[in-house]
C-alpha cells in the first residue's frame, strides 16, 4: 500500500497537463485586456481621423466665407467684424455637417476663431472628444479623449490703386537702340537728345525710329490691357502722371483702365514752356502732396496704393523757356542740387546760356511717399550714352553724355534701389524687351495673389 501512494504521488508532481490550465486561467485577463485595448484604440484612431478632416473642413470654410462676404461688401466703412463673424458661423456649420453620426461621447469646441491682418485671414478650429470605452473598462479607464486643431491662412487680393510716373525729360527723346540712334542723327542733323524742342523727333519716328518714351509707353500699356484681359479689373484703379521738371497729371485716379490705356498712349514730348530738364526731387514732392492715405485694401474705399516711377536717373537743372522756333536753356528754380556738389555726385556745367547742375536720382523725396504706407517701385530705364558718332553737334551737351557716363551711370542704380520700398521692388532694364519685362512684372507686384496655407 505504501509503495502504491508513493507511486501515485510521483506520478502527479510529474504531470504537467494542468500547467496550461493555471497559465491559461492567469493570463485570460491581461488577453482580453489587450484585445480589447487594441479595437478600442482602433474606434478612437477613426473618430479622430473623422474629427480631424472635419476640423480641417471647417477652417477653410470659415475663412473662405470671410473672403467672400469682404470682396462682395457694398456698405461704408470696414467689413471686418461682420466677414469675421460670418466666417466663424459657416466654420462651426461646416464642423457639425462633417462630424456626421459618433459613438457615445462629449464632444467640445476649444477654437473656432478667425483672425485678420492687413490683407490675410487666418481661420483656427479646434475641438476635444471624450468617448467611452469598451473593453479597456476591464483593466480601469472609462473614457479616452482625443483632440486636434487646424490652422489655414488665405490671402485676399486687395484692392490697389497704382500711381504710374513717367519720365518725359528730353533725355527720353534718345533713340532706343543704336539703330534708332541713328535713325534720329540722320533725321534732326546731328540732335541726339531734346530734338523735340524743334519738332525734329516727330520726323524720325515717323522714319521708324523707336525712341525710350515709346518703349515706356508701350510697355505700360501691355501691363494695363493684361489687367483687362485678366478680368481683374475691379481689383484696381490707376493714375498717370508724366515728369520732366515739374509733376503733370494725364489721367485722374479711376477705375477705368482702357481709359487709361488711351491716356498713355497720348503722352508725347512735345515742347513745353519751363519744361525739358528732370526734376525727380521736386515731382516726387508734389506727388506726395496729392497722395491720399492708403488703406489696407480690403475694399475699394481702402485701397492699398503703389507709387511705379519709370526714369533714367538722371536729374538736372536745366529747363526750356520760349516757345516753337524761339527756346533757350534757363534754370529750374524748384532744383536742389546735392550739397556740396562734387563730380562724384553733381556737376555745374557752364556751356549753357546759364550754369546747370547735373546729377544722380536723389531719392530723399521716396522717404515721405514711403513713410505714407505706399509700396514704392522703380524702373531705372538705365541712361543710354549714344555711341560718339552719334551724339550731338553740340559739344556743350557731349560733355554732358562724358560726365554722365564717368560718373553718375554707377551711381543711379544703388539710388533708386534705395527708393524702393525693398530691393525687391527696385527694376533696371536697358532693351525695350527687358523693359517690358520689367513693367509688366512691377503690374504683377502690385497685387497679393490668393493664397491658401496649412
């Protein structure tokens, strides 16, 4: 009997079948626990992935609606608070149309807010979900919460009113390209510069001369019918002005751009009394004294504006006084010249029937125009030196192209870059191509392009 227990005993401390039933027994809870943990976890992957495209949805709507209630605004003052107000509303509808059918929960808006600054709308959502859970409830969390956000921008284009400036000095009058140089050597006998004070440059255009004003004018006239045919019209008003010593006005701030198109196309150099010389410092001070305040472009009534002065850069004191077959060289009374006036800057030239003073673009007067809020633009239509064979009979106004060439052409760039309301709004172009070039990508600045960022 004794040896049948001690076999029996041996024979159940050496059985193992029931180790899996004690493994099995302890492990069922923390198995469940992780299946469980996982289908959880995948339903709230879902739901947030939902919410988030919702959230999502629901920025964009929000600050799409904003824009549209602005650019379709018709009453007085600033549309702001209301487009603002607009925007959230659509934003929150939106939300709550994506979010659709979720599983027993709290759901909670944290953001819903849209912001402006200057021409950009920013529109934030934000929201929080506590959701019960399933299976996790074995091993103790009841609920898990998710949460996400969303952040778009858009910027509108803003309503711009563009004040074109035109340079229509005599030095304007010089053909475009050594050809055309030559074509008005033939035809005014030996006038390379201000031949239109006796008419001459009328002959050698009409001979096919291209002279740097009709470069000019044509490519302000492709910016402004490439305004038309864009159908953005509405976005702008334009301004003509011409300078030569003093500040003129050819077309008045107005939304119709063909009207002017005509406009531009009608500038011409005829001779005008007490004209004929440059002036920059002075037309940009009249200029500024036109220049209302600008606005931030939300609406045509607050319109953002931008100053595009087209020159070559070279300022002097000279003007015409008389009339048709009967001129003479004076002095412009309104000139500054720089002080002290050394060859590096300025020269007096004393060949003329009075002392002149020759000089660099002084851009002291960009300051007040930019100090205004006004984008500042420049144009150097860089000074064209005629070759010698082709310059003037006059050896007078040689010596003005040798002084000009020695020692202001390096200097015009770096002063109208400093006109610029940045570098990147300073232009300089020598050809006719690449000053159409330039004038059409100064047309294209002038206007903040919609723009959607996450």
């Amino acid at each position: 009997m004794l040896s049948r227990l001690r076999k029996l005993f041996h024979d159940f401390v050496a059985d193992r079948a029931g180790n899996v039933v004690l493994i099995v027994a302890f492990s069922a809870v923390p198995l469940v626990g992780i299946v469980g943990f996982a289908t959880d976890y995948g339903l709230m992957l879902a739901v947030k992935a939902k919410l988030d495209h919702a959230a999502d949805a629901a920025a964009l709507a929000g600050i799409t609606s904003a824009q549209t209630y602005v650019t379709s605004y018709t009453g007085s003052g600033s549309p702001t608070s209301a487009a603002i107000t607009a925007g959230e509303t659509q934003a929150l509808a939106q939300f709550d149309a994506n979010t659709g059918t979720l599983p027993n929960g709290t759901l909670s808006i944290s953001n819903n807010t849209i912001s402006s600054s200057g021409l950009t709308l920013t529109g934030t959502f934000a929201y929080s979900y506590s959701m019960p859970t399933v299976f996790m409830q074995i091993l103790g969390p009841k609920t898990v919460t998710v949460a996400g956000s969303s952040s778009t921008s858009l910027g509108m284009a803003g309503y711009t009113n563009i004040y074109v400036v035109i340079d229509i000095s005599s030095s304007m009058g010089i053909g475009a390209t050594t050809a055309d140089q030559q074509i008005v050597y033939n035809k005014t006998g030996g006038c390379a510069v201000g031949c239109h004070y006796d008419g001459s440059d009328t002959a050698a255009e009409a001979a096919g001369a291209t002279l740097r004003i009709d470069v000019a004018k044509q490519a302000v006239t492709d910016a402004l019918n490439q305004i038309i045919s864009s159908g953005q019209s509405a976005q702008y008003k334009v301004a003509i002005y011409t300078m030569s010593n003093t500040l003129t006005s050819v077309y008045a701030l107005s939304s119709n751009i063909s009207g002017a198109v005509t406009a531009v196309g009608n500038i011409t150099l005829d001779g005008l009394n007490k004209e004929g010389g440059t002036d920059t410092t002075y037309a940009l001070s009249q200029l500024n004294a036109l220049l209302p305040t600008p606005g931030a472009g939300l609406t045509s009534a607050t319109a953002q504006g931008t100053v595009m002065l087209i020159t070559d850069g070279v300022q002097d004191s000279d003007w015409k006084t008389g009339s048709a077959g009967n001129w003479s060289d004076g002095y412009d009374s309104n000139f500054t010249p720089y002080s002290p006036c050394v060859n590096a800057t300025c020269e007096e030239l004393t060949g003329f029937a009075v002392p002149i003073y020759v000089e660099a673009f002084n851009p002291a007067n960009c300051a007040a125009i930019k100090t205004k809020n006004y984008t500042m633009m420049t144009l150097n239509v860089q000074y064209i030196v005629p070759p010698s064979n082709l310059q003037s009979s006059s050896s007078v106004l040689n010596d003005v192209f040798a002084y000009i060439n020695t020692y202001l052409i390096s200097s015009i760039s770096t002063n109208m870059a400093s006109c610029a309301t940045s570098s990147s709004y300073a232009y300089s172009a020598n050809t006719p191509a690449e000053i159409e070039t330039a004038v059409a990508t100064m047309f294209a600045s002038a206007a903040v392009k919609a723009r959607i960022t996450q």
